[in-house]
C-alpha cells in the first residue's frame, strides 16, 4: 500500500485505539493571492453523523486515499482515490462515511475573484463560472496532477498518526515552495484550475440519483479490496464475486458508482503507487513494475506515458532535478 493511503491507516488505528470520535484535520500546504492548498484526512466512519456544510470558496480537491459520498447541489458521487471533487462558492454540501472509515484529499480553494480571471483566459464568456458537476472522474487528463499530490505531501509531511487530532500550518518556507518535481505550489494551483475549468466546460451536470445503499457498499468494499492490494490478479469476474453480484450487474453498478470500469479503476491505483514509488525509492524501474501488478516492462511504459505524459524514466528525474 502507498505511503499516503498508509498514513490515513495509521490515522483510523490511532481513532479506534484512542476510542475517539471521527475528525477532519487540515494541514495547509500552500497559500497565495486568491489560492491555498491543504492536505485533509478525516477518520470519520458509518457511527459518525454526517453534517451540512457550505463552500466558502470554490473547491478543487484530489481524492488521494479512502472513499465517501459527497451531495452538492450540481450532484451527488462516490469519491474514490484519482477523483476530483469539485464545489461551488456559496454551494451547500455533505460529505458522509455511510460504509467505510477514512479519506485523505489535496483539496485547493481559491476566491471568486481568481477563478473569474482564470475563467476568462482560458475563452469562458457569457456566464458567470461554475462547476456544473460534483466530481470528475478518475481520467488521464488530471492523473499527472493527483500523482504529483500524493508525492509532494508525503516528502513534506510531518508525522501523520496525530492529524485526527490536529490541525497543522506548513513548515516555513513551504508556501509557494517547490516540490521535487519542480513545480511550485501556485503553478500547480493555477495549472489544475486551468485543466479542470477546461475539462467541465461542457459537462453534464452529475446524476443526482443515489445508488442502492446495498448496492453501494458492495461497490466501496471492493474499492477497498483493490486499494489494499492493486497488484493482485483482479478481473472482473473476481471482483464480481467478492461483491456478491453476477458480472454484468457488478459492472453496472461499479461504472455508475465511481464514473469508471473496474479495469480502469485497478490500472490507475497501480500506476499512481509506481508513481510514487518512482518518486520515493531507488528500485529498479522493473522492479517497480513487477511489484505494481504489470506482467512485463513494456506493457508498465506504455500504460505509464498513456496515464502521466512521460516515460517512467523521465518522470522520475522530474523528481530528482
């Protein structure tokens, strides 16, 4: 399992041994004009109340560890690890834990006022902006981003076991710092708002139908199954079966849940782990990949440049410059 999904881990063991009740904690990373990036982890589980919030500010998180259900007034999604959440300045939300503890986010927030210059440069005109959806997705258009997260909190993060007690300020010198990969917080703040403005440009607004709740906890305990263990051999008729649903109806419901298939799902949690494992460690590139769960080099590269852009090579000396 990756370091990030590790510490929220540790995280939910210190709430079940402390017999504490579930909290969010934020760490602030970064901050500037109109912007700031924080890295929540909530312990929150099904014996927690769910209560009614209000975005201050328009929200841009990455969904890096956990899972939960999240209603806005554009919809109402399932949360996975590679999604992005998205919200609305003045927008009512919830976020709930109805079948499975713990998430951890790299949520960004900027003004009203950033996000309507923002808006403009990149060729929005005749309306005011807005996310007229409650999530993307995991895609291969924001991956580079949420692998970039996961990495950068993990090299500067302080010790994570007591983040569901506290709230933490990044260490100084940290708040348009550059990461290892050379690029600075603002720019990634700007260049996600930048890609995400793009991307929704267009969009359908979320279904906002709940799933079946039985339904949906099948889903999100397999989602778990795959986060422990993405190396694993996990075809659909496997996945189908732990679920406890016939194939065809497990990928209905596992496509509608989390806006991807069950084989995407599983390819994207083992090239965000040989990320960051490229980011982190010394290994071997094919190493990397054996360990991830790939059958052979060739199959890692080109699945790893179709996700991220780059080789594996070069992502990695994106890390070391």
């Amino acid at each position: 399992m990756a370091k990030i999904a590790l510490d929220l881990e540790h995280a939910l063991a210190r709430r079940a041994r402390d017999a504490a009740l579930g909290a969010t904690a934020r760490r602030v990373l970064g901050s500037g004009q109109g912007w700031s990036v924080a890295d929540v982890l909530c312990t929150c589980g099904p014996g927690d109340r769910a209560f009614e919030e209000r975005h201050d500010a328009f929200c841009i998180a990455l969904v890096v560890a956990g899972a939960f259900e999240y209603r806005s007034e554009t919809g109402h999604a399932l949360m996975t690890p590679g999604a992005v959440m998205l919200g609305n300045v003045g927008e009512r939300f919830e976020c709930g834990h109805r079948h499975r503890a713990g998430d951890r986010c790299v949520a960004f927030h900027y003004r009203p006022e950033y996000v309507e210059r923002l808006f403009a440069d990149v060729g929005g005109v005749g309306r005011n902006p807005s996310f007229p959806a409650a999530r993307i997705a995991p895609s291969g258009g924001l991956a580079s981003f949420v692998a970039a997260a996961c990495t950068r909190v993990t090299a500067t993060c302080t010790e994570v076991s007591t983040m569901c007690n506290d709230t933490f300020t990044a260490p100084r010198g940290e708040t348009t710092g550059r990461g290892m990969s050379g690029m600075a917080w603002d720019e990634m703040a700007l260049a996600l708002a930048s890609r995400v403005l793009r991307h929704v440009e267009g969009a359908q607004p979320s279904d906002a139908r709940p799933i079946a709740r039985a339904a949906l906890k099948r889903v999100i305990d397999t989602l778990q199954w795959i986060d422990e263990a993405p190396d694993a051999e996990l075809g659909v008729e496997r996945l189908a079966g732990q679920a406890g649903l016939s194939p065809y109806h497990f990928l209905r419901t596992f496509e509608r849940a989390t806006g991807v298939t069950p084989h995407q799902y599983v390819l994207r949690a083992r090239l965000r782990a040989a990320a960051q494992r490229l980011a982190d460690a010394p290994e071997k590139i094919i190493d990397v990949a054996l360990d991830c769960g790939f059958a052979d080099l060739s199959n890692f590269n080109r699945a790893f440049r179709a996700e991220f852009g780059v080789n594996p090579r070069a992502y990695r000396l994106t890390w070391r410059a």
